[in-house]
C-alpha cells in the first residue's frame, strides 16, 4: 500500500518534486521539462513569486533540477503576445 502526500505549500511541493525528479524522470523521461513548465505557470499566475525560481540556481544537487529550472527561467523570459 502506498502512501498518499499532501502538501498545502506550494514551495515544499515544488521543492519536494525538485528533489525527486532523478526518479521521476525513470517513469517520464520528459518530467523536467514538464515541471519547468509548471513552475513557469505557477510563476505567471502568481501562485509562487519570481525569486523562488532564481533562490534554486546554483543550489541543486542534479542536472535535471537544473534543466527544469532552466526550462522555467527561459519560459519566463520570452517575450509575450509577439509573433515571428
């Protein structure tokens, strides 16, 4: 039987997916990538502020935390509503 986690934190939710992601990236190859996107929502819709994006770099233990938080900082940093 597994047990269930409940966080009602945002920022220990993330922290917490940020630790696991070296084991969550065995079942999803791509869940970097997707929680670099999800951190950028959660970002963009002002449900964590910017810093606590830029309060990670240079302060993860693995690639991949740093791949998602590279994806979300990029994702961030585009520029809105223009077209190519």
């Amino acid at each position: 039987m597994s047990s269930l986690v409940f966080l009602t934190n945002p920022f220990t939710a993330f922290d917490y997916l940020l630790k696991n992601l070296p084991d969550l990236v065995l079942d999803t190859p791509d869940a970097a990538t997707i929680l670099g996107k999800f951190m950028a929502r959660a970002i963009a819709d002002d449900c964590i502020p910017p810093k606590f994006l830029h309060s990670y770099k240079g302060h993860v233990d693995t690639e991949v935390a740093t791949t998602a938080l590279l994806h979300a900082d990029t994702l961030l940093s585009m520029k809105h509503g223009k077209s190519l």
